[in-house]
C-alpha cells in the first residue's frame, strides 16, 4: 500500500499549480482560439524549452520556457502529426486527436537520448485518476518486478522506475538497461486511485498513452481503449526480444 507523506501545504501548491496550469490553457483557447500543447522530460517531468515542433497542417513552432507551445485551432476534427525535435532527446513523431475543436489530449513526454541497447516504456494520462502506476515485470529465472514498491532493482542488470507520478498527467517512466531475447517480459497499468472498484471506467477515461523507446528512437505508441471497464491495464508483452500489443483492460494482469 502506498503510505503519502505530503503536508497539506505541498499538496495545496501541487493542487493549485496543476488548476492554474488547467485553467491558463482553457483561458488561452477561449479568448483567442489557440490551443495548447506541452512537451517535457520522460524522465524527471520537467519542461522541454526550446523543442522544434511541426504540427502537420499547422506549422512549425518553439516549445517556450514552460515547455509549452500554442497554435491555431483546426477548423476541422481529426488526427495530425506532432513532429518533436530537441537537442539531447530522440526524435518523437506523436499523434495528436482533435475533438470538438480542442485537443484530446495535450501533454506529451519525450524521452531524452539513451544507448541504443536500453528500453525506455513512458506513461502520460488526464488530471485524473490522479495516480496510475506502472509495472514491468520479468518472468522466470532471473526475475524482477520494478514499480513503485521496488522502484531500483534488477538481479539480472539495471534499471528503474524514474519517475513515480502520483497527481496525475505524469510521465511514470521505467527504463531497463537491457532486455534479452531469452526472456519474457509484461508491462501494465494499475489504476491505484479506483483499484477496489472492478468497475470503474476511470482508466479508459484517463486518455493515457504509453510511447515504447528502444533501439535509440521512438518504437511504439499504444492508447488505452476507451469505453471499457477495469483497472488493470495490459499493455504490452516483448517476447524473444519483439514488443507485442497486448492493450487490454480488465481486473488482472
């Protein structure tokens, strides 16, 4: 069981950077039809300043100071790609959905440079459920379980969950150094928050997205589905070194 240790003070400021975050860019795409998109770190949260960004049909733009960039709105709904540029990172092709004439979702975290043999798996979702974990699992001889109950492990090598996010929108990132072709491994999502209520649609409403990076670039991007009851999340299996789509949601893992 998760034990918080927050004062009621951080937990205040935490509350009410993520509202005035919220509220700026409801603000912006009112008074002026632009929408808003932020990009940061997978693996410490934080802004990516100065990021090149094309936005297919729109333009090309520069993440600002807060990792953000701001953009006219598209008369018509749809998906468009977001190509991210930035010095230090791997290049990251994202899609982007608009609805109603607002961006479905609008936060997105990229994945600084690593060695070509590592996996990096990256979590990204809504305001809400406010904590979603990640789990990466090794099975057989040799294994390991990395979340946040044992965010540092690994009897067979090195890796970690880097990132633990617990007030929503996250990144949660866990990068393993290797993965064999002689193993199995699964990763999932538990929804912490709603755990003891099976039927709960918070995790498919959550709009979380995971982007698999390997072999020193961008290898996956899988949507959980929406509409669906559960709060176990199974996202993916890598079999004999090959990532299989699992996206799946249910009760168990």
């Amino acid at each position: 069981m998760k034990t918080l240790f927050f004062t009621f003070s951080i937990c205040s400021f935490t509350l009410i950077a993520q509202i005035t975050t919220k509220s700026a860019d409801v603000f912006e795409e009112l008074e002026t039809g632009n929408l808003t998109l932020h990009i940061t770190n997978a693996v410490n949260g934080k802004p990516v300043v100065g990021a090149d960004i094309t936005i297919e049909k729109t333009g090309e733009f520069v993440s600002d100071d807060e990792g953000k960039v701001i953009f006219p709105a598209q008369d018509e709904d749809g998906v468009l790609k977001v190509t991210i540029r930035a010095d230090g990172y791997i290049p990251t092709d994202y899609p982007i959905e608009i609805m109603a004439g607002t961006l479905f979702f609008n936060h997105i975290s990229i994945s600084p440079m690593m060695d070509i043999k590592f996996v990096r798996i990256v979590l990204d979702w809504d305001k809400e459920p406010r904590d979603l974990d990640a789990h990466f699992v090794k099975s057989g001889n040799n294994g390991y379980h990395i979340s946040y109950r044992n965010m540092k492990v690994l009897s067979d090598g090195s890796g970690m969950l880097d990132i633990d996010a617990m007030k929503g929108y996250g990144p949660e990132t866990i990068t393993v150094n290797e993965v064999s072709t002689k193993s199995e491994y699964e990763y999932f999502i538990n929804d912490f928050s709603y755990q003891n209520m099976t039927n709960s649609t918070a995790l498919s409403e959550s709009k979380a997205t995971v982007k698999v990076y390997g072999e020193g670039k961008l290898l996956k991007v899988i949507q959980v589905p929406r509409k669906k009851e559960g709060t176990i999340w199974n996202v993916l299996k890598i079999e004999q070194g090959q990532i299989r789509e699992v996206n799946q949601l249910g009760n168990s893992n």
